[in-house]
C-alpha cells in the first residue's frame, strides 16, 4: 500500500499573517483559495507586483504597524489605534510623535533593556553552573 502525499494547505489568513499583509488588501483570488507551502515558498521568495507594493505602502496589520512604530500591539490599542495603517499614515505618526506614541516607545525600549537583563543573568547563572 502506497501513501499519497497531499500538498499541506493553510487559510488565506494564515498565508497572509506569514507574508505580513493585510488579508482584505490582498487580491480576491487570493483571499479566495488555500495556499500550499510551496505556493507560500513561492510567494516569499519571488513575491509578485502586487505583494511587493502591500509590503511597501500597505495598509499593515496590527504587528507590522507595532514594528515599523516600535511599539507593542497592546500599545497601539492604548494609542487608539485599531485599523490597519497605510506606510503614509505610519510616517506622519512618527513624523507628529504624539504623547502615548513618545510613552509606548520609551515602555517598549524599557521592556527591552529588561529582557536584555534578563537574558544577560540567565546566561551568567548557566555559566556559573557549568563550571560547578
């Protein structure tokens, strides 16, 4: 008895998340239909005109619109921001800087020097350990 591969499949929406789109941004026959890993594969390593130019101007999901911030998701929501923002929209926050976008940052670079902390002492206690 022979098995028969079947090409692993996931959802538009995961596909999109993986690519880092905003699934309603993306063409219809996109959304429509599943994608298989070597359609993904495909898709990351020679994306085409229309996935390049999603990436460049968007609009960006949350977690793209956090990153090109640097801020947390959480933090977006605090700042009131719950849609998906064009690259344009992102640029005149930065460029506006508003307070709890200057707050979530400062919080997001106090979050990081912590994690950069603890990472340091753990590394520490495992050499310690080590040489024990």
């Amino acid at each position: 008895m022979t098995s028969h591969k079947t090409a692993q499949t996931m959802k538009p929406a995961t596909a999109a998340k993986k690519l880092g789109v905003y699934l309603l941004a993306t063409p219809a026959e996109f959304q429509e239909g599943a994608v298989s890993r070597t359609e993904l594969n495909a898709l990351q390593t020679d994306p085409p005109a229309w996935l390049v130019e999603l990436r460049r101007t968007g609009p960006h999901p949350r977690p793209v619109v956090a990153a090109k911030l640097g801020v947390s998701i959480a933090g977006l929501a605090r700042g009131g921001v719950t849609e998906p923002l064009t690259t344009e929209q992102i640029d005149a926050l930065k460029d506006e800087m508003p307070e709890w976008l200057r707050k979530e940052r400062a919080t997001q670079a106090e979050v990081r020097k912590e994690t950069a902390r603890i990472k340091e002492r753990n590394a520490e206690r495992a050499a310690q350990s080590g040489r024990q």
